[in-house]
C-alpha cells in the first residue's frame, strides 16, 4: 500500500448533547521505494 485516506470526526458534549463542530480529511503518502517504514537518510 502506498497511500492511506483518513477522516476525523471532533464532537463537543454540552449538557450531555453532542454536537459535531469539525471535519477533517487528509491523504498520507509513502515516499521512497523502501516500504520497510524505515526513514530514508
């Protein structure tokens, strides 16, 4: 796998209701040829 999307969701609890005031999504990218998860120098 080269890359991953992720989602996240932040929720504030007031008087025991939730309420969603943010979203965000973003994309996480390999790079190099390695693929061990080793930084390369």
């Amino acid at each position: 796998m080269t890359h991953a999307t992720c989602q996240c969701d932040v929720f504030v609890t007031d008087g025991g209701a939730e309420r969603l005031v943010a979203v965000a999504q973003g994309t996480i990218t390999r790079i190099g040829e390695g693929g061990s998860g080793e930084p390369h120098a």
